[in-house]
C-alpha cells in the first residue's frame, strides 16, 4: 500500500515538472526611444569644411533594486575594435537583451546585438565591435523585465599606455 502511494505521488511530481513552463516571450528586441532631429537651411554657406557629428550623451538610466548588472566597456590596440563584456549581476535572471550602438569618429553608425539576440545574455559574453582611433559614441542598451534601459552612454577612445 505504502509502495503505491509514494510512486503515485513521485509520478503526480514527475508529471507536473513536466507540465511546468515559462509563459514569458522568448525572443525579445530592443527598440531605442526614437529621436526627433529638426534641421535649419542656412541661407548663406561661407564654409567648406566637414564636420563629424558624434551623439551628445544622454543620462544613463540606473536599473531597478534587484536588477543590477555589470558591463564592460572598452576600446582595445592595435585595431581600436570596442569590447563589451557582460559579467551578469544579481538582475541576470532578468535580462533579455542587450544592444550596443556605436557612433564612429568619421560618422558611421552601428548597432549590433550580444549574441545576435539567438538567447538570453550569459555571464562572459562578448561583443566586438569596429572602432576608429578618435573618439567613439558608444550607447548600450539593456532589455530586462520587458523594459529597455540605457546603461551606457560614453565616448571611448584608445588608452594611453
């Protein structure tokens, strides 16, 4: 009698583990804030020099109680190629995604997502991306809990040594 109890009861556990399941989307996308730039035509052009335009930074936003993770933000000799290192936090569990946006010195902009957004971000993952030698934008944004927040926002340039 004893014997069919318990392997009723490990069979109903066994059978609800199995059931049990994340009703939570799987495939997040970040989607910055849009910006609105007004421009104005001058009406008399005197110069004929070209200026890059590098984004001004914004506030970064602090992520909530519980949710905090550490990044690593860095540009790297000889190529000037930027890393971005995610070393987890206690708010990995929350994290979906994680994008960085970089704004080039000669103006190209880029974007480009850890881990291509294929899974959830893990502690080590990093992501390389093409630099130049002057002073780079770089913008990280962090999906968690279904909210995006922006983490990061610096220009980086080459250490000295």
């Amino acid at each position: 009698m004893k014997y069919t109890a318990i392997l009723v009861v490990t069979f109903g556990l066994v059978l609800c583990a199995l059931s049990a399941g994340c009703t939570s989307p799987t495939q997040a996308e970040i989607k910055p804030q849009e910006t609105t730039v007004s421009t104005t035509s001058p009406t008399l052009v005197t110069s004929s020099s070209t200026a890059t335009v590098v984004s001004t930074p914004v506030a970064v936003e602090t992520l909530p109680p519980g949710q905090y993770v550490n990044i690593q933000v860095e540009k790297q000799r000889p190529d000037a190629s930027i890393h971005l290192l995610y070393n987890g936090g206690e708010g990995e569990v929350f994290v979906q995604n994680i994008m960085m946006r970089v704004t080039r010195s000669d103006g190209q902009v880029e974007e480009q997502y850890l881990n291509d957004g294929a899974r959830k971000p893990r502690r080590g993952d990093e992501l390389v991306m093409a630099g130049t030698r002057g002073s780079d934008q770089v913008v990280v944004f962090l999906t968690s809990s279904g909210k995006t927040y922006r983490i990061f926002d610096k220009p980086i340039e080459l250490p000295y040594y």
